[in-house]
C-alpha cells in the first residue's frame, strides 16, 4: 500500500524539538515525509478557535498559545532555519505551509486577489532564503483555499500541492477553470477527529486509523500529521511505529475540514 505523510509544522517549539525527533524517528524506520513548514512568525495565540481538538495546553505549551497576543510572536524562519535545511538534508522534502499560519487560518478561505498573492509570494521568498532554491510543493494550513491561491499553485510553479482534502489526487477545475498544478489531498482523517467517535480513544486511535485505511483506493492515502511541540512528535512516532508493525511498506510520501471548493476526481 502506498502511504503519503504530510506533517504540518505550525510553531516555533514544534520546528525547533519536534521536528528533529521525527526525523530521527523517521530515518530509523527507514520512512519518507514532507515537512511543511510554517515560515514566519508563530502567532498561534491568535488561531486558538481554528486549532485541533487537542488538550491545548499540554500539546501546544501556554508560550505557543499566548504567541501573537499576550507574547510576541517568535519568528520560526529566522530562529529554526538549520533545523529545516538539515531536515532537508536528510532527505525529507520540505515544503510551505504559510509564512504566518494563523494569519492563513483565519482569513485564507476569503482573502482578495491581492492579499493571497502577497501573502503565498512572503511565504515563497523566506522559503528560498531559508533553503536557498525554490519550493516544489505547498500544503495549504487547515485545507484553506480559494480561487486566487490555487492560480497561485500554479503561477509560483509548484510541481504539486496538499491543500485540499479528497479521494484522490486530481487536477482542479473551478468554475471551468483549469488549474494547472495537481493535487495530492489527503485522504485519511486526523487523530484528533477520530478520538470520541465509534469507541475510539487516544489509547487505541491508531488502531482505528489502521482499519480505515485497510482497503485503500489504487492511488494510496495521503495522511496529515500535525507536529506541534515535543508531545506531538511522541504521538507521530506511536501512529507510524504501528502502522509500519502492520506490514506498511516503509516508503512514505507527504498529511483538513475543508471550506475549499469541490473538485472532480480524475482517475
């Protein structure tokens, strides 16, 4: 079966601890990922409502969930760099998630023509100062899209993009309109939504996710896992040490509720 993980890095502790572990985590199973990373500042303190159904303050840290209100909000590009280009490094491919992911979370769904240019091009220039060459690939925060970001996947020249969420991976058409640059959406439910439904508990969550993805379609699934800080990274290590046990092939790839458009499935 093939097997796409996306990990959404959101704050400055998630990038600085969280991401390491992952790797390591990752290189000892012999396991591939896309890290898609958030570039600017670390306002998470300003996205609370639009945050996973998650104890917050053990996941995320009361620094990160005062960050951009009460406490400034760290610059995560500026201060974790290294910790990007040596994921990078290792092999992993590293891609966009948002320059400020609060800031997409909040207003990216109805932004205006010139506010999702300026917002996509800030997020493209820090990534090439961070990695020194151009990014290959954009996983929208929170599935948020609209008409003017998806021209924009395909005018800043992306070889593919995670932004949505689907069955498949298709090429989108909104309102007639061919969007040149595919999508790999993700298919598989996060943790947090599956915890509470149809007996599932954080004990035995993974076990839920595996049977979902027991019959998965010819194009394989595309998971999101949500790096936050150092306790995020211990559930990562947990969901994939127990999908590798249940005989997934090691090689995985790139991991919304979705208020972006609809798009046909093109097989």
């Amino acid at each position: 079966m093939k097997l796409a993980l996306r990990i959404e890095v959101a704050t400055l502790r998630g990038t600085r601890e969280g991401v390491p572990q992952l790797v390591k985590m990752l290189k000892e199973h012999g396991a591939r990922a896309t890290f898609l990373f958030s570039l600017g500042p670390d306002h998470t303190g300003r996205a609370i409502g639009a945050l996973p159904r998650v104890p917050r303050r053990k996941c995320y840290g009361l620094a990160a969930l005062l960050s951009g209100t009460l406490l400034p909000g760290a610059d995560i590009g500026a201060r974790c760099a290294a910790v990007m280009r040596a994921a990078r490094d290792e092999g992993f491919e590293a891609g966009i998630q948002a320059h400020d992911r609060a800031a997409w979370l909040r207003r990216g769904a109805r932004a205006d023509e010139a506010r999702t240019r300026a917002a996509m091009l800030r997020a493209r220039e820090r990534f090439e100062e961070i990695f020194g060459a151009p990014p290959l690939t954009h996983g929208a925060a929170g599935w948020q899209m609209n008409l003017y970001a998806y021209r924009q996947t395909q005018r800043l020249g992306f070889r593919h993009c995670s932004d949505t969420r689907g069955v498949c991976p298709f090429v989108p058409i909104l309102n007639g309109e061919i969007i040149a640059c595919p999508q790999l959406p993700t298919t598989l439910p996060t943790l947090d939504e599956l915890i509470g439904t149809d007996g599932i508990s954080v004990e035995n969550v993974a076990q839920g996710l595996r049977e979902l993805s027991r019959n998965p379609p010819a194009t394989g699934h595309v998971y999101r896992g949500h790096n936050v800080r150092t306790g995020a990274a211990r559930a990562a290590r947990r969901l994939a040490l127990s999908r590798l046990r249940a005989g997934v092939p090691a090689r995985l790839r790139r991991r919304p509720r979705p208020r972006a458009p609809a798009a046909p499935c093109r097989r």
